[in-house]
C-alpha cells in the first residue's frame, strides 16, 4: 500500500527507531517495506520464531531463533559508512509480542531503541496486536497497517478473474466489491476463489457467506442477512421515510454531511429491531450486529482494543447499517456503579468519539428501552441525526399488522380480532404464531398473551413521560406528544382516602 510506505518512510527518516506496525496481512506489510528500503537503499532484515534471521530477499543469515539473540544482532547490522541512506538497518520481528513477557528481552529492546538513533537502526514489531509493557510504552510509535480499499480488492479480483464471463458485469460489480470490503486480501483471494469454483463467475452471495464466517470468527460483529423490508413492517411511518431518505441520499452528499444514524427508544417488541434488519434491505446495504458485551475481555486494556477493532471493522465495511441493540443494558455500568474499574466507561467513552467523528459511511441504528440509563451526551446533536420514540401501535397500524401476520401465518382473513388493547406489534405476532401453532382461533390463542403494557405499566407510562417533547414520534413525524394518562375515578378516591388518613395520623394527639 501506497499509503503504509509513505507513513513508513516518514517516521524512519524522522528517526523514530521503535515502530509497532500492527498488521493482520504480514505477508502484505513486509513485502511493502521491502519495496521501500529497496527504494530508498536501506538494509531490511526479518526475523521470526521458527527461520530466525534473514534478509529482505529470504536468505537465512542466522539459523538462531532465540529473540534475545536476534535483538542483539542489530548493532551489529549496522553499516559504518557516514551516509545515512546506506547505513540505515530495519529489522522487522515479527510476532514479537509473543516475547514481551522476558525482564532481559524489554531492557534489550530498551537500549537497541535508545541506541539506534546514533545508528540508524530501526526495530519494527509486526503483530496483529498492540500488546505494550509500561517499559517500552514511550518509546514506540503505533502504525495500522490498513485492509485493502475497494481499489485494490477491484485489481486483485481482476488478476483472479480472468476467463470469460468470469468478471461480474458492470452492474454488479459495485455489489460485490461491497461484500468483500472489510476482508483481508488472503480472504478476498479465497471468496472470489469460491464464488468460481461454485457459480463459475464472482457473485456477491458466495462473498457474503464467507464474510459472515470471517465475522463470526472475530467474536466481535455478526452480519444480519434477513430477507425483509419495509412491506413486511407495519406502521412506523416517519421513521421509515426519513431513514430511507438519509440513506438513499447518502451518496450525493459531500463527505461532511454523511448521515450519521438514528437512536430509536420504546417499550419492548414495538419493532426496534426488525426496523433495523429490514432497513438495509430496503436501501441495499449488509447490517452488521455489533454485541457490545462480547466486546468485553477479562486482560487488561483487553475490553478498550476489542471496542477499537470492532469499530476499525464497521469502518472498513462501509457502506452499511450498523445495529446496536439495548444499548442502555450494555453500557449500563457507565456512572460507575459496575465495579469493572472503569472498564465500561473507557468503552463508552471509545464509542462516543467514534459516533462523533466517524468519516465513514455508516448509519448507526441504537435501541434502548429505559433511556434514564445512559448519560445524556450520548443523545446530543451530531452523535445522531434523531432520536424517535416508537409507541404502542394505534388502532390502523394494529389492523396493518394484523392482516401482515394473518397473512404470514395463514389464518383466515375473516376470523375476528380479539381485543389487543395496549398490544405491540411482537405481541400480536405472537397470538398469530400461537394460534397456527396450536391450531386454535385467535382469541383463544390471545389467552396466552400478556401485554407489555400490562406487565410494566408503570415503566411504559414513565417512557412515553420522558419521551413527550424530546423525542420525535416516529408513526406521525414532528415531535411526540404523549397522551395524558387517565386515572380511574375509584383509583382517586381511594388515593384521596388514603392522603385523608394519612392527614389525620399525623395529627399530634395533645391536640385532641
């Protein structure tokens, strides 16, 4: 990569002798500094566990694979002539965090760093990882070595496709450029591979299967492939409309007014989710899942890289939906109170920036059903484009999702609809199910449903509270308006006789 060399180029002729070139394509990292130290005439030396030393042309010059040893040696690589681009030495260890846990090897590394500046000798750890003792911390510089961007995937697919009819046409060919985007270039070799192998050209289904198993292997992400869109999704008007647009617009915009994402907040089974997973279908692009409790690692400073890498991924993916869910249990332990040594509020403070900053194209779908739980600069402009409170479905959005359902579950049309006073739509979609599965009518299944707004009333009523005039109401658009909550007349007597009796107890009885 162009990109990696000038970096590289840049911090060597500014003399920074220890460099940590964080890589997961190895093979690609060393094959560009060889390119740059043939360039710029500087000896490049590798090293690794199992071939020990050798040059940047693979002749073993030491058979030692002792890293003590290895480190030692670079003294006295160094050249003595007096001019600097000569006597420039670069050796390259890789995968040397593996033996970063040895008092000798961190106090060699100490001094061939400080020494190498009279040198000219640079150590560059390549690893897939950042692992740092509080020895070394200062002394080096981190450097990504970046996946390939979609031009480089379009040249490497091109030098793989090379019979007839083997490229995807023209049409298409953004489609699968998309899907392999995020993937190292081993992997990219591998899904275009496979796609040949089993349509006899490159689709972008074969890609996405073997990128949904690259992703699961990460621990970190998951990638939604639901068949649904919009038509399969009853109510949520507003919403649906200025998602889409956002998104449909996304690519005639400048960089600077990308959209950023929505935060959705409700009582539980108002739609959230399946929002989320038919909104990238219905605009074309992958939803990627991102489990913020899988992020969690018991190392130190483990949790934080996880965070970093997750979002390193997402950005590589763009364009996509990027779906978080509950994110106010995930990141409950922010005030503090979790007793995780801050762990949660460094994530959540990794997540800011990036919602914030993010040049990326990728809109962030949040859900959360208590928003109480999370602070509000999480909610502030330019984290999200709006925040929408999605209530319990009114009268002509529960007959939508009626018949959507009836429909799915092939129950008759003309089978009356038990009363679903306060039901969400995951609710009605269960007396559907139920009734298919139990072969029973629906309002027989109905019997087996408890309403959210019946098991958690009070939480329901004190959502749609915080929600009235900070939210914007994501069926009718503009801001929600919450309907004032009606109080049964024996509910205010019984309270008056209650207040009444509490009055006369508290009456001092010398008065009496």
């Amino acid at each position: 990569m162009a990109q990696l060399k000038n970096r590289m180029r840049e911090l060597i002729q500014a003399c920074f002798t220890g460099i940590w070139l964080r890589s997961h394509e190895m093979t690609e990292a060393v094959s560009d500094l060889s390119h740059l130290c043939r360039d710029e005439q500087w000896q490049l030396m590798t090293w690794d566990i199992e071939q020990g030393l050798a040059s940047s042309s693979g002749v073993a010059v030491s058979e030692a694979v002792d890293p003590l040893a290895a480190i030692r040696a670079l003294g006295a690589m160094a050249g003595g002539s007096t001019d600097t681009s000569t006597a420039t030495t670069v050796l390259v260890l890789k995968n040397f965090h593996r033996f970063l846990n040895s008092p000798e090897i961190i106090q060699a590394m100490c001094r061939a760093i400080i020494e190498g500046k009279m040198n000219r000798t640079f150590i560059v750890v390549l690893a897939p990882v950042v692992q740092l003792p509080p020895e070394l911390e200062r002394l080096f510089i981190v450097v990504e070595h970046d996946l390939p961007t979609k031009e480089e995937l379009q040249t490497l697919l091109e030098s793989i496709a090379t019979e007839p009819g083997e490229m995807p046409p023209e049409q298409s060919l953004n489609a699968v450029l998309d899907a392999t985007a995020g993937l190292t270039r081993y992997e990219a070799e591998n899904a275009y591979s496979l796609s040949l192998v089993r349509h006899q050209n490159v689709r972008a289904d074969a890609i996405w299967e073997l990128k949904t198993q690259a992703l699961k292997k990460s621990g970190l992400l998951s990638l939604s492939r639901s068949q649904s869109n919009f038509s399969s999704l009853g109510g949520l008007t507003a919403l649906k409309a200025f998602s889409k647009r956002a998104l449909l617009r996304a690519s005639c915009v400048s960089a600077k007014a990308k959209p950023k994402g929505v935060l959705l907040l409700s009582p539980p089974g108002c739609g959230k989710s399946a929002f989320c997973k038919s909104l990238g279908n219905e605009v074309g692009r992958p939803v990627v899942t991102l489990d913020v409790g899988s992020l969690m690692g018991s190392l130190v400073g483990q949790s934080e890289e996880r965070t970093r890498d997750a979002l390193r991924i997402v950005d590589s993916m763009a364009p996509c939906v990027l779906m978080i869910e509950e994110v106010d249990k995930a990141l409950s332990g922010v005030g503090g109170q979790s007793g995780d040594s801050g762990v949660s509020s460094r994530m959540f403070g990794t997540l800011l920036t990036w919602l914030n900053d993010h040049e990326s194209d990728v809109f962030v779908v949040c859900s959360a059903n208590d928003i109480t739980k999370l602070p509000p600069e999480f909610t502030r402009a330019e984290r999200f484009d709006a925040v929408f409170f999605l209530d319990l479905p009114d009268r002509v959005q529960k007959d939508a999702i009626w018949d959507m359902y009836r429909s799915l579950f092939e129950i008759n049309a003309e089978e009356v609809i038990p009363k679903d006073d306060d039901w969400t739509g995951a609710e009605i979609r269960s007396c559907c199910r139920l009734a298919s599965l139990l072969d029973v009518s629906l309002s027989q299944a109905s019997q087996n449903v408890v309403p959210v707004a019946v098991t958690s009333a009070e939480g329901v009523q004190r959502l749609r509270q915080w929600a009235a005039g900070r939210c914007l109401d994501a069926e009718l658009g503009g801001v929600y308006r919450a309907e004032p909550a009606v109080v049964a007349p024996d509910s205010i007597t019984s309270s008056s006789a209650t207040q009444s009796r509490r009055r006369v107890s508290r009456r001092n009885p010398e008065l009496n």
